[in-house]
C-alpha cells in the first residue's frame, strides 16, 4: 500500500511540475496597433486558463493531453508575436 501511495504521489508531482514549465502565453502584441493580432492573444491566455481549470477539476490526470494543448497555445501566441512583427516590417 505504501508504494502505491508513494507511486501516485510521484506521479501527481510530475503532473505538477510538467505544469508549471508550460509557458503561459503572454499578450504582447499592441492592440492599438494589430486589434486582431491582440484578441488571438487573448483568446490563447483565456484558453490556457480554461485547460488549467480543467486540470484542476481533473486532478490532472488527462494522458498528456492538456498538456500538450497548452504548449501548442504557448506556440500559437509566438506565431502570433511573430505575424505582428512581420506585419511591423512590411510597413516600413
């Protein structure tokens, strides 16, 4: 029993942990100047906090799978950095 206890102890740190390396998407992308670049952002840190609550709800125990999702909205967001400083350059 103890090692059960032990084996799904260490699991849930893992979890955990895995958790706490996915980047949080940041909002950098100016508003004023790519309105639409901006709400993507924001919609990519609304769902980043929705898998976090799932996880939560969940006792993080989804395969993976959040995630997983999490680091392709953490991608999503630097594409989305990068679309913005591409748009920047060709206006020069």
């Amino acid at each position: 029993m103890k090692k059960l206890t032990g084996a799904v102890s260490a699991a849930a740190l893992a979890l955990v942990a895995a958790a706490a390396f996915a980047a949080q998407p940041v909002r950098d992308v100016s508003g004023h100047r790519h309105p639409n670049i901006a709400a993507a952002q924001r919609l990519t840190d609304q769902a980043y906090h929705r898998i976090v609550a799932a996880q939560q709800a969940n006792e993080w125990d989804m395969d993976g799978h959040a995630a997983k999702a999490k680091d392709l909205l953490d991608q999503a967001n630097r594409e989305l950095k990068a679309a913005a400083e591409a748009a920047n350059h060709d206006r020069k």
